[in-house]
C-alpha cells in the first residue's frame, strides 16, 4: 500500500454535549458573542452555541501545562504502542545519560 503524506483523517463526527451554567456565566457568554458579531459584522451573526466549542478550544491550547502533560503523555502512549507491536529482541538498547 502507498504511504500519502496526509495521514488518515481522524474522526470528525460531532459529539453533543449538555452542560448547565451559571447564569453569570451564561450572561458572559451572550457579552462575548455579541463583542464577537460586532468585530466581525463582515460576517452573519454567530449564536452563543456555535463559538462555545471554538472558546474551549482554544482555552485548552493555551494552557501551557496541560499541552505539555497531554504532549508528554502521548509520547509516553506511544512508546507503549510502539514496545507492543515491535519484539524485545528487536527492540534497540538505547540508553541516555544524564
């Protein structure tokens, strides 16, 4: 089979999830997508639903410490799934010095 530099896409079905907020939290959020539709006026009006997923994306990608742990953690997942597939008698002997 042919190797494409475009790996596999992952899986892009939506998942709906139903939370209950604040009503502080709820009135700051109608405040963000107003400010929102108004830098934007270019484009039709966002509702509050369709910027929350994109609010909490991009909370998580600045959160330093926890891209570092999950960065961390995948590199450690991977490693264990790499040491599954390959033998221990294939497995090279690299050793790391401090």
């Amino acid at each position: 089979m042919v190797e494409l530099k475009l790996a596999k896409l992952p899986d892009r079905t939506p998942v709906k999830i139903t939370i209950a907020v604040s009503p502080a939290l709820k009135a700051n959020l109608d405040s963000y997508a107003e400010a929102y539709n108004q830098t934007y006026r270019d484009r039709e009006p966002e509702p509050v639903a369709e910027l929350i997923p994109y609010m909490l994306q991009a909370f998580l990608e600045s959160d330093k410490v926890f891209m570092r742990a999950r960065k961390q953690k995948t590199g450690e997942d991977r490693n264990i799934a790499e040491n599954r597939r390959t033998p221990a008698r294939f497995r090279p002997n690299i050793a790391t010095t401090p």
